[in-house]
C-alpha cells in the first residue's frame, strides 16, 4: 500500500474462515465386540462380513448370555446371523442328536437359513441339515438325526419326530424365525405342539416382524424373562403404486407385454385368467427369453413356495412399482368403471380410452329389483 493511501475495509479484515463439520460416518460394532471367538470372526471376514447390522448389534449380547430373546424385526434386516452366531458359539459338535432347533414357515427358508449356518459352522466342525416337506423322510430323518443343528418347517418335522427318526429330547436352543408368519399360515398347533416337546432348560428366541396377538400369547408360554428389542424402521411403506393402462387388441396381447417386459421393470407378476393360461404364458415368454415361473393350485407345494417367496423379496426397502393394464375392445366399459372407482381417470384417458358412465342394473317400478330394457338376469 502507498503511503498516505487510506485504507480499504478488505485490508483490514482478515478472510472469514468458515468451518463446516462433516458428518463422520460411524462404523458398525464387529462381531469381535460381543465376545465372538475368532474363528467364527475369521469366517464371517471371509464372506466379507466384518460389522454388524443393527438388529445383530442388539441381539447378540444376551442371546450368547444365554438369555430368551424376542426380537422384532423386518425381513432382510440380518437377523438370521443375529441367532446363528450366538447357536454356533454356545453349543459344540455332538453326535448324539441335535442341540439346536430353528422352525420357520417355508422350504425356501429353511435352506437359505441352513446356507447361512453352513459359513460359519465348520470352524466348530458343527452340522446342519434342513427338514422340509417334498422329499424322502427316511434319507431326511438320517440326515437331521446326526446334525448339530436342524432348520425345519413344522409338519414335516413332526412326521420325523412320530416316525421316531429324529430326537428332540437334547436341544438346547429352539429359534422360531418368521413367527408372525409361520402363525398367519397356521402353524400355531404345530409349532405349540414342537416347543412342548423340547427340554424345559433351554433358550428361546423369537424374531418376528409383530410381537402381538398370538406370537405375544405364545412369547408368553414358551419364554423366561425374554428380554425384548425391536428395531424403529423408518423406511418407507409402499402405500401408492404407478397404474398404466394399455388398449390392444387380441392378436397383439403377447407382442405388447413382451415390449413391457423389455422394459427393465424388474421382478413382475401377471395375472392371467386360467391356470393352464399361466402355463402357456410362461412357456410363451421363455421363448423369448424370460425366465418365467407359472403360480396356481395345480402346482406342488415346494413350487408355490419358491416363487411366492421370490415375489415376497420385491417388497424390501420400500420399493414401490406399476401396475398395467392389458385393455381389450370388449373390456373398456367395465376397465374403465373400474379405472372410476379407483380414482385413475387421468391413466385411464392419458392411455386413449374415455370413461364410461356407470352400469345401470335395477331401477324403481313394479316390483321389486326391476331391470332396465331387455338385459338378462344375472345371478351375482
């Protein structure tokens, strides 16, 4: 600055120094903080699994404390580690009968549960083996009356235990995973009747989305002192779906949905009419190579359960979706009276198609439920 020169303001003031504080993501507890041994650690690092998710974070203290647990959690939350690590490093490898006992409501889960103890038991030199409906009993019973550990749906695992192929008389733990669900299903005499049978001294875990009701009553019976820990989910309930309607005629129904299809929309589930309609669909869009699986009354149980389950998995994380639908000439009255009482006027005249005023069936005059013209009776 030249000498005399007034000064400005800018020289004088030092710059601002503005400090933003960062959020500093903190790093979830590893299994090694809730007393874990490290062989079972070293396993779980080898699936690339080093910290815990928050309902394992919760669970794993008391449940390797040996101490009843109900846990309340979503589907997909890791709960299944949350009761398999605390099974594998209370219990050791016994050739006598099985130790431990996880009932759960489907084939399906049952094999992905045993998936899960099988990455983490052979530090232990433990077994698993999975009892379900759909295969040999004498090949299942010999499999599961020499495991450690036995993942089983109810009915079946009763067949085995009154056919005295396998023993229940040794377990120390019983796990019911999916219990809200397993009870919906009608599994309650069974599961009431399995837990019954088990030695009185042992631990218990429940883990269910709901807590209430008869997964409460049966808490109730079946536990000591449990202590409770329930996870606040905050993701998003899927309460709006995006509907699209799409006029065709009957000659290029396949070409269109096949044009959707393409569209990456991800898992999708149609709707057909006949159950040999959803054969010949599927068999239809695996032709044009989409995986497809048909869901109906005709197929076996272990079918209807795989893909009801595959279906089921869409519903994580609060995903939402589209539902579209295929218009024929002769249907767009009724769609679009349908389109009229679910509030879609916009889809339904953004997709070409007018609405259509309400279907008048009764009306006042002689007698008692007059028709209007000449339409036909019909019995509803």
């Amino acid at each position: 600055m030249t000498p005399g020169t007034p000064a400005r303001a800018e020289d004088d003031v030092d710059e601002e120094h503005v400090e933003t504080e960062v959020p500093v993501a903190v790093p979830a507890p590893s299994f090694a903080n809730f007393g874990v041994s490290k062989a079972v650690v070293d396993a779980l690092s080898m699936r690339n699994i080093d910290g815990t998710f928050e309902i394992q974070a919760l669970v794993l203290a008391d449940a390797i404390a040996g101490r009843d647990v109900l846990a309340k959690s979503r589907t997909g939350s890791g709960k299944t580690l949350a009761f398999a690590v605390p099974i594998v490093e209370r219990l050791e490898h016994d050739q006598k009968s099985p130790t431990a006992l996880i009932l759960v409501p489907t084939r399906e889960l049952a094999t992905q549960v045993a998936d899960e103890f099988r990455g983490i038991i052979d530090p232990k030199g433990m077994k698993v083996a999975t009892v379900y409906g759909g295969v040999g009993l004498q090949d299942q019973g010999k499999r599961a009356a020499k495991a450690d550990v036995i993942v089983a749906t109810p009915g079946r695992l009763i067949d085995l235990v009154n056919r005295r192929l396998v023993k229940l008389d040794r377990v120390r733990i019983s796990v019911l995973d999916e219990a809200d669900r397993m009870l919906d299903m009608g599994f309650l005499p069974d599961v009431s009747k399995i837990l019954a049978m088990l030695p009185p001294e042992r631990q218990t875990m429940m883990f269910s989305a709901t807590l209430d009701g008869e997964v409460g009553h049966l808490a109730q019976r079946f536990t000591v002192e449990p202590v409770r820990h329930e996870i606040v989910d905050d993701r998003p309930l899927v309460r709006e779906a995006d509907h699209k309607f799409i006029p065709v005629d009957p000659g290029e129904k396949i070409n269109v949905l096949v044009r959707e299809l393409a569209a990456e929309r991800g898992l999708t589930l149609i709707f057909v009419r006949t159950k040999r309609g959803a054969d010949r669909l599927a068999d239809t869009l695996k032709t044009h190579g989409f995986q497809a699986q048909a869901l109906h009354g005709d197929m076996s149980q272990p079918a209807r359960e795989r893909a009801v389950h595959r279906v089921g998995r869409t519903a994580r994380a609060g995903r939402g979706g589209t539902g579209i639908t295929l218009v024929l000439p002769d249907q767009r009255g009724d769609v679009s009276r349908i389109a009229q009482a679910l509030q879609l006027h916009t889809e339904l005249t953004d997709a070409g198609m007018k609405i259509h005023p309400p279907r008048v069936i009764y009306r006042g005059g002689r007698g008692r439920n007059a028709l209007l013209g000449r339409r036909s009776k019909r019995r509803f």
